[in-house]
C-alpha cells in the first residue's frame, strides 16, 4: 500500500488506548492538530527515547492545539507497562493487527542485525485540524523528533 498522500484526507481509524478506551482520529477533527507517529516496540531504547522526548515537550505540543498518539502493535499490557515506567503523559494506543499500520504503508519488512522480519517502520504523521495530511516524516531521529515535529508545526501555521 502507497503512503497516504499530503493534501489529503488521513486514513480514519478507531483504536483502543493504554486504557482500553477507544480512541478515534475522527474525535479530534476541527478541534487539534495530531501527530500520528508509529513506533516498534514500547521499552526499547530508541523507542524509549522518542516516547520521553514527546512526554518533556507535552506543553509546547498542547500549546500548538496538538495532540499525540503513538502506535504500536503492542498489547494493551505492554502500553501501560511502558506508561507507567516512563511516565508518559499522551496515549499510546495498540495495533495488534497492524491494520492501521497497513492503511499508513509503515508495516512493511525489515532488516536488524542479519535478519529480516515484518514490523512497523519508524514514521510520524501530522495531520491538520481539517483532518487532511500536512507532512509526512519517513525518515525520524529518535533523540530530536520531537523538536523536529514542532518545528514542522511551526512552520505549517
């Protein structure tokens, strides 16, 4: 699958959060700003990095009318394990069956260390208060995204 094109409409999805509560992008329209970004796997380090980063910049994002949701296919356990030990303050919410992650193109293969699998390459989404595409990040430095988002943001006004 193509991924969704700036300009455009986002793919609209429905997910359960860190709480078992649905969270759906629809909710947010005409109302916040979203970043959308798709991350591995909750408690790895680089994944650990980008979610801290987000979580110490929470009100730059709130003030930019910007709300914050991670994906992953981790279980419903594993998000809130990865809530409460680094204390992040934005939901994350599960794709166990990477539907969304399809509907993105960032389920794809992947190589780590020799080995190739299937999984959730690294990317975020900003979509606008219209619920329309503004930018696509393929390419994400786990240690400045979440500057790199706000700038993104910034200049997107």
């Amino acid at each position: 699958m193509p991924l969704p094109k700036v300009g455009r409409v986002a793919p609209v999805f429905t997910l359960l959060n860190q709480d078992g509560k649905k969270v759906s992008l629809k909710d947010y329209r005409d109302k916040k700003n979203v970043v959308l970004y798709f991350y591995p796997k909750a408690m790895t380090p680089g994944c650990t990095v980008q979610a801290c980063g987000i979580r110490d910049t929470k009100r730059r994002f709130s003030s930019r009318q910007t709300v914050i949701l991670g994906i992953s296919t981790d279980p419903l356990k594993q998000l809130v394990k990865f809530r409460d030990k680094e204390k992040l303050n934005f939901d994350l919410l599960s794709d166990e069956d990477h539907k969304v992650a399809d509907k993105y193109a960032v389920w794809g293969l992947k190589k780590f260390m020799g080995r190739e699998y299937m999984g959730i390459k690294r990317m975020s989404f900003i979509i606008g208060k219209d619920g329309k595409l503004k930018h696509v990040m393929e390419k994400v430095n786990t240690k400045t995204h979440h500057d790199d988002v706000l700038e993104i943001l910034s200049e997107k006004k």
